[in-house]
C-alpha cells in the first residue's frame, strides 16, 4: 500500500465527515439496499431534470473546524465593544455563569424541539411556565405567554390582539411619542396593510388632548417612556376603558421591581423585552419578549402558551395549552403567524430570575437606580440637567452648544451614548454599571478639568428618581421556585434536574419532518459567545460593528449563490416573518408599479399553516388550490385560479419540495403560469435542507423565499426558538425588503426591533457553510436524500408511505401512513408516537401535513446507525399493532394506548395490564443498556384546554387538580 500524501492525511481533519452521519462504505451499502450506484445518480433519479441545471455552487472550498474559527475571529476582531449607555430597549447584563454554561453552551437545552411532544419536554415546560410567571408577577396581569420574537412585533401583536378585542369599532390605534422609535416603526409597518391606522401624539399635551378625544381602539405607552420619565397612566386607563378601548403598556420588567405595576394602573395588555434578565445585547437579537394580559383575552393571545394539565396517572404535568389557536389549524382565519419563538432566551431570563430571586433583582434595580439618582444629582451640580425629574435607570438632556464635545469625549473614552432624532443625548444605566462608569460620565459631560462630585456624599443626598405614589407595594415572585435555588450548586441541581426530564438531540434523533434537527455542531456555536458579537449594541455606531457588516455581507454571498436569489435580509426572527416579510415586498412592489389593487394569494393546501396566516396579515386574500393524489399540487387548479384572478393575483405560495416530500414536476410551469398573470412566486424555503447544491429557486423562476437558518443552515431549535428567517429576493424586489438593508429604499418597513434581527447567531450558519464548502453542502443534501429514502424502504414491508415522486422516491423526508392501522386495530399516529418514547425517541412529526401520519425527516447528520436504531423501534412497534391485528393483545389494553410508561408506573406494586413490565419499558433488548425514563404519562389534552392554568403549580395543590384560572 502506498504512503498517503501531506494532502491525504491534511483532508483528514474535514468538518464534512464528522456533519455527515453515514461515511462512504455506510453511504454505499444504503444506495444498494434503494438499488443506486451513486449519490448522483440517486440524486438524478429524485430531481426534476428542469431544475437540476441550476444547481451549481460558486462557493468556495470547505475548511476545517480550526481554519474556519480562525477566519471568524478575524471577522469579530472587526467589531469593537465599547461600553454601552444607549439603552432604547437593550441593557448591559451580567449573564451568571452557571446559566450561560448549562443553558446557553449546553446541548440538552439548546438542541432540544418546541414542546408538542408533551411527555419529553417537562423540563423546558417548566422553565417556560416559571417564565410566564415572572411577567405575570412583575406586570401584575393574570397571564403571560412563552415568549413573542422581540418587543417592537410584541407591540404589533398587542395591537392586533386590542382590535379584535376591544369593543371600539375604530381603526387607529393611538401611540405615545415617547415609545422607542423601533417599536413605533414596526406598529407602522403591520397597521398599514390592516388598514389600522397608527396615530403618535408628539407631546404629553397632545396625548391627552387626543385621548379625551376618543377615536381609538388602543392606546399603547411606554413605562418608563423611552426617554427614561415615569408617570402614572392610572386616570389615563379609566379615559381609555370609557372609550371602549384598550390599555397596553410597553414596559421593563427589572424597573417593575420598584415601580407600581402597569396591571395596578389598569393596563389590559403588557409587553416587553426580557433582555436585561441575562442575555447580552448580540446586535440585536435573540432575545425573548413577552405578553401578558388580562384573563379574558387568553383565548386569543398570539404565541405559545404552557398550561397545566394531569397525565393518564393523575399527576400535574405540563403541556402547549390550547394548541388549537395555533396556525396550524387556523390558517387564513389565524389572528398571527408566530410558530417559533424565543425560548431558549425565554429560559435564561426566566432562570436569572430563579437564580437572584425577587431580593436578588430589587438589589439590582436598586443599585440602578440609586446609580441614576447620583448621576443625576452630579450632572445638575456641573450644570447638565436632565430633561426630566422622574427616571429609573435612564436621563435624557437637551441639545445645545457643549453637546459635540460631549460625544467627542464618550468615543474618545469608549463610550456609547444615545443621541436621538432632535439631538438629545440620553444616558441608560444597568446592572452592569459601576462607580468608575458614573464618574466616566461626569468626566464626559464635564470635561476632564472639571472637580467632580462624591459618589458617598451625592449617595446621601440625592433624592430617588422613583416618586412615591409610583413605589411598588405589591408582593412578585413569591413562588418558592424563585425563592430556592440562590446558591450555585442548587441553582445547578435545578437546570440539570429539568435538562434531564427532556429528550434532545444530544440522546437522539429527532426525526420531524419539515422541521430539519440536524446537527449543530460545537465548532459553529462557539463564536456566538464571544464578546465581539455578543456584547454590541444593535445602536451601536456602524464603525464599531465592522466585523458584523462583514459577517452579514459574507453570510448574505453564500445564500445568494445557494439560493440564486439577488439579495437577502436578515431582519426577520423567525421563518413565518420571513414569510411576512417577502409579501410586504411583493405587495410594495406591486403598488410601485400602480397594481396595488393584487391581493389574491395563491396557497396549496398542502402549505405550511403560517403561510396563509401570514398572508392575511399582509392584507391578503388566501385562495387555497387543490392537491391530487399523489400528493402534487394540482397545476390544473393553480391555473384555473391564476385565470380566474387574473387581475387581481398577487402572488402563489408554494413549499418545494412540497410539504408532502415530493419534488413536484410542474415547478417551472407553475412559476410561468403565475408571471403570465401578472403575480409573483414565493417559495417558502423551509424544505431548502433537500435543494442546497441541487438546484436554485432563485434561478427557475421563483421571485422570493424565506429560508430557516434554525433548520437548513444549523442554528438550534432551543426548544421553539430562536430562529432567524431571512428573506431572500429576486433584484426586483430588492428595493422593497425591510429598511436595514442595503438594497433597501425604505418603502417597507422594519418588520423587526433590530436591522439584522437576531444577528448574534448568524455565525452559526456561516460557520456551517464555512466549514462545508460548496461540495459538503451538495453532499449534505445527497445523503439527506438518501436517509430519507433508506428509512422509507426499509420501513415499506411494515408502513406504507403516503406519497413518492419520481421513480418511487421521496425527497428529503417520508410520510407514513398509519391510517390503514387506525381503521384495522384503533392504534392512531399519537399512539405511535408516544410508544416511541417508551424505545427513547422523539417522534416524527404527528398529523402534518396530513392527519392521521407521521412525517419523518432523518437529515444528512443522521449515522446509519442511528437510522437503523430508530426503524427497529418502528418496526418492532408494527409488530405490536400486529399483535392487535391479531387478537394477542386487547385493544385498549396494550402498549400502545398506554404509552409511555413511566418507571413508578412499572415499579408499583400493583400491574394490572394485559401484558407484562418488561414489554412495556424493554420492548428491545438494547433499552436495557440505556433507557429514557419519561417523568409523566400520557398527558391529557383536553383536561388542558377545558381548565386553562398557565401558572406555577401553587405548592399546596402540587398534589391535587389545577384550580381553574
Ligand atoms: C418551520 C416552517 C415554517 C415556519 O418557520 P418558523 O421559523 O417556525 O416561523 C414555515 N413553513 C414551513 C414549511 C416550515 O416547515
């Protein structure tokens, strides 16, 4: 044998080999058993020939783990952190240790999925739940839910909950002008194709004035308001209450320790950002926000809502309450499009309460603002006064001649000020701030020869910023769960504890289809915690983020030669605001060229549920087409719909491969059909895992995508969020993506808080692309492919999958029929996908997008080994249904109905099934070796939603029922 080469053994350390599950011999003994000689010819086998053409990656080679974390070091050492006061909406936080290393930089939170499956996601439930509490309580509203995307689309969502809610027949919605200028700009872009109007008083006076007015169906404030003032908005509510309209206060939840609690003051609905609770600024994002509101609009809130329910043992167990609202099942008729949120930042902030508890986060917001207090009380010493006599943590000082020099002074000492629209400069304080900060400040106000104030004597002497009538009364966070684990070690204990009633990818795989858990590799989180990206201000000036713009403009290259689009936007947090987005700009470009009357949108029934809701959130009209047997989106109706819409059609919303894991063959006639009649294409680009180095939509003729970077390119679910779903278009749509980017003309507006949205885990994505070049991408998606098709037929004698396209094959995921088995034995598909816990795995996706199915997607990370692992489970558990069929096990009374089984319900004393332990808890073997033990039974779901509780379990009742809320 011949001694390999320098190159051999330096292509040895390639990041492909260890992201792709199956290695070559794996890969070669799978294509036999689906009867292909190479992954291209399988790939020709499964791609439409009028769309492989366009295939082709310009991308540059891969590199390995060191190289790639090398370059992007560089790409951050371009950012420079300065020492931030400019406040709006995102503050200094330490975040403590033990939560950035168990939560943040650990798998068994951030690789986990959203919580359907009730069973095996106990642990995040019980963080979100303590979430929901802590707004609650420090709001004083009766419920909160498990996070919305950032605080400006809470604001947006707050604003549609009141419409539908209020009993005012108005369309505006009135605004405080002293509101953060990017909650202001959202509430504009989502009021306008609603056709709300959104209303700014400019002053206090002119607040009221209006207010007495009536003519509104809300009325949003900001407290503290965005220059820092606080007042009591109590009459203000009765005003509002008499004008049939609703309260909403934006607000900050560590000022909520000290200030009375917008639910005192009347508020109806509460919103605002949990940044502060210990996660760091990241350009932008992820961060969790939060809405809480008054009981009555619980049925209609948007977002995920955690509940309290009983499993089939009777023991209290957590579970997504009144899932129904979700828009999956509304769809056009949805009321918002939210579907992943922020939970992982949901569970931080929520665990820094837990871990400071309600003394903890008073001593921190004391500190604050007794810190503004003696800032202030300086500043008026050395002749600055701030604008205004009441504050919690920020002052805001006029315009005039010494204002130059002061921000000369700040970037002089590595300081970030705020400087607003009018000139005003604003100061914002935090937890992070110290006595060497204030005297910094004083130093930069007034100048480096001044004598400057001291900080003991000023502490004695300067009155609190904080009036008394506004001084919080009212007990928060009294839950013994924020009341318990201070020390490290418990604190440890804890985020084990409820790490370990989960399952995650870090145990196994997690088959969903649509929903792409492939790996998220160490190398590509590492960089997200590197204070070069976490610690930037989204406010920041643009020198000091360099190294973003960079990692943006690179990031952008990549998915412009993977997607064949032109251009692409960040901004939006999610994929169902990407899907918002890129409507926004089909409809702007539409009203460009004087057609703003289009607004029928086309959407095949077989489309992902927040396609439709987004649509009818851009003022659509949603015109569902009909799918055939096989699966296909019915070409014959898209055109007779496109005919009869002609001149009204704004656009089709098709999934491709589509929903059903098919690569459709009409594609490209589809697109033509929809130009000739004068619409656009969007392809939603959730399913991109199955076209990346295959084939291009942006070259086949679809006009714009979003794309799921939490799927496709490798960010982690984290349990629902975050995401990033950035909007990629055509040139001629350039112009109309959210204003923030470059191509933007400022005609649509921020859909988002933040210009590049969650910004701070773009490096993930980059690091992928980086890492696998343009021949592991194409690769990547070959041997997704392949895992996809090996499951399906190895799984045929024992499962029929729904539907295939060309050639028998599937795409990158396969739908399994369990219908057939329901009508012969009663077993349905969430009988089977609560068995499967029983053998440790999380189950496919249940009943989408057809009910009655499981919907498998094993990704390209997935090791034959794996894969092998989980078909034995499956066809074990056919061998159970078959034990039905044949009468060997009773029909109610089998493994199947009473999955899972929990470890007190093997090891009671009394057993009274119908078959024995051992095959309800070791059905294999293997299972003996390593065992999942779920921590509650069948969770009952309609226990849930008739009883709704979204709070804490109160401790005397941890044993009986949930009261009623
Ligand atoms: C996941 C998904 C979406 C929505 O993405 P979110 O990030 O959850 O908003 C849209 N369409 C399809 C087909 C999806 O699978």
């Amino acid at each position: 044998m011949s001694k390999p080469s320098l190159r051999d053994l330096e292509h040895h350390d390639a990041f492909v080999d260890r992201h792709i599950g199956p290695n070559d011999t794996e890969i070669a003994q799978m294509l036999r058993a689906i009867g292909h000689d190479s992954l291209d010819a399988l790939t020709d086998a499964i791609v439409p020939g009028t769309i492989a053409p366009t295939g082709t990656l310009q991308l540059d080679d891969s590199l390995t783990e060191v190289e790639a974390l090398a370059r992007i070091r560089d790409i951050a050492g371009r950012n420079r952190v300065f020492r931030s006061f400019i406040g709006q909406g995102y503050y200094g936080t330490h975040t403590p240790n033990v939560i950035l290393r168990n939560i943040l930089e650990n798998p068994a939170w951030y690789t986990a999925y959203t919580p359907y499956q009730a069973e095996i996601s106990q642990g995040r439930m019980e963080a979100l739940i303590n979430f929901q509490q802590m707004c609650a309580d420090l709001t004083a509203m009766d419920i909160a839910n498990a996070s919305l995307l950032d605080e400006a689309t809470a604001a947006a969502e707050a604003m549609t909950l009141a419409k539908r809610a209020a009993r005012s027949k108005s369309n505006t919605f009135l605004v405080a002008g002293d509101t953060h200028p990017q909650t202001l700009e959202v509430l504009q872009t989502r009021a306008t194709p609603l056709g709300l109007q959104v209303e700014i008083a400019r002053s206090t006076d002119e607040f009221h004035a209006r207010l007495a007015a009536g003519d509104y169906f809300g009325v949003l404030v900001q407290y503290p308001a965005s220059s820092g003032w606080v007042a009591d908005w109590e009459k203000d509510a009765e005003a509002i209450h008499a004008h049939d309209a609703l309260f909403v206060v934006a607000t900050d939840l560590l000022a909520l320790t000290l200030l009375k609690a917008p639910g005192e003051m009347g508020a109806d609905i509460v919103i605002g950002n949990t940044q502060r609770f210990g996660v760091p600024f990241g350009f932008g994002g992820p961060h969790a926000a939060f809405m809480a509101c008054r009981d009555a609009f619980k049925r209609s809130m948007p977002g995920r809502l955690i509940g309290v329910s009983v499993d089939a043992e009777g023991r209290h167990a957590y579970r997504l309450t009144l899932q129904t609202r979700e828009q999956h099942i509304r769809r056009e008729k949805a009321t918002s499009n939210i579907c992943t949120a922020q939970v992982l930042l949901a569970v931080m902030a929520s665990m820094y309460a837990v871990y400071h508890g309600p003394e903890g986060l008073t001593r921190i917001a004391r500190r604050v603002s007794r810190l503004a207090a003696i800032l202030a009380a300086g500043l008026r010493q050395l002749g600055h006064a701030p604008m205004h006599d009441t504050a919690f943590d920020t002052l805001c000082f006029g315009a005039d001649e010494r204002t130059a020099g002061i921000l000369q002074r700040a970037e002089a000492n590595g300081v970030n000020l705020r400087v607003r629209g009018d000139g005003s400069l604003c100061v914002s304080l935090d937890e992070t701030t110290t006595r060497a900060d204030i005297e910094l400040l004083w130093r930069i106000f007034a100048g480096d020869n001044a004598t400057l104030p001291l900080i003991d004597e000023l502490d004695a002497s300067a009155p609190s910023l904080v009036p008394a009538v506004l001084e919080r009364r009212s007990a928060f966070l009294t839950h013994p769960v924020f009341n318990t684990h201070h020390s490290e070690h418990e604190m440890l204990r804890y985020l084990r504890s409820l790490a370990d009633k989960d399952l995650a990818m870090d145990r196994t795989m997690i088959p969903l289809g649509s929903c792409t858990m492939k790996l998220n590799a160490t190398a590509e989180m590492i960089p997200i915690t590197w204070p070069e990206f976490s610690q930037i201000h989204p406010l920041a000036p643009a020198g000091q983020a360099q190294g973003y713009r960079e990692l943006i403009d690179s990031l952008e290259a990549m998915l412009v030669d993977i997607t064949g689009y032109d251009a692409v936007s960040f901004q939006p947090n999610s994929g169902a605001q990407g899907e918002y987005a890129g409507l926004l700009a089909i409809r702007a470009y539409h009203a460009s060229r004087g057609q703003s009357h289009r607004n029928i949108c086309l959407i095949p029934e077989s489309a992902h549920g927040t396609n439709p809701a987004s649509a009818q959130m851009c003022g659509m009209k949603v015109v569902v087409t009909k799918c055939d047997a096989n699966g296909n989106v019915d070409v014959g109706d898209i055109r007779a719909q496109a005919e009869k819409h002609s001149a009204n059609l704004a656009a089709i919303m098709m999934t491709y491969p589509s929903t059903h894991g098919v690569f459709e063959e009409d594609v490209v006639e589809i697109c033509e059909i929809i130009h000739q009649h004068g619409g656009q294409v969007y392809t939603d680009g959730a399913n991109l895992n199955a076209l990346v180095g295959l084939a291009k939509p942006g070259k086949w003729g679809s006009d714009v995508s979003h794309l799921n970077l939490h799927k496709t390119f490798c960010i982690p679910h984290g349990g629902g969020g975050p995401g990033v779903g950035p909007c990629a278009v055509k040139a001629h749509l350039a112009p109309f993506l959210p204003r923030g980017h470059k191509d933007a003309q400022g005609k649509v507006g921020m859909v988002s808080a933040a210009a590049h949205g969650s910004a701070s885990i773009l490096p993930i994505s980059w690091m992928y692309i980086a890492m696998m070049g343009k021949a592991g991408l194409r690769k990547a998606t070959q041997v997704a492919l392949l895992n996809a098709n090996y499951i399906s037929r190895r799984l045929a004698p024992h499962y029929r999958t729904l539907y295939t396209g060309r050639n028998g094959l599937v795409a990158h995921e396969c739908i399994l029929d369990l219908r057939p088995l329901e009508k012969a034995t009663g077993i349905t598909a969430e009988d089977v996908a609560k068995r499967l816990i029983d053998y440790g795995f999380h189950a496919p996706t249940l009943s989408f997008p057809v009910a009655g199915t499981l919907m498998v997607e094993p990704t390209e990370s997935e090791s034959l080994h794996e894969l092998d692992r989980f078909v034995d489970a499956m066809i074990q558990i056919r061998e159970e249904i078959r034990a039905i069929e044949d009468g060997r096990l009773d029909r109610e009374d089998n493994p199947l109905k009473n999955a899972p089984h929990t470890a007190a319900a093997v090891a009671g004393s009394e057993w009274s099934h119908a078959y024995p332990r051992e095959q309800a808890v070791f059905p294999l073997d293997s299972l003996r070796q390593q065992k999942y033990w779920p921590p509650v039974a069948r969770v009952d779901n309609v226990h849930g939603d008739k009883n709704v509780f979204c709070a804490c379990i109160p401790v005397e009742e941890f044993k009986d029922e949930p009261a009623e809320a």
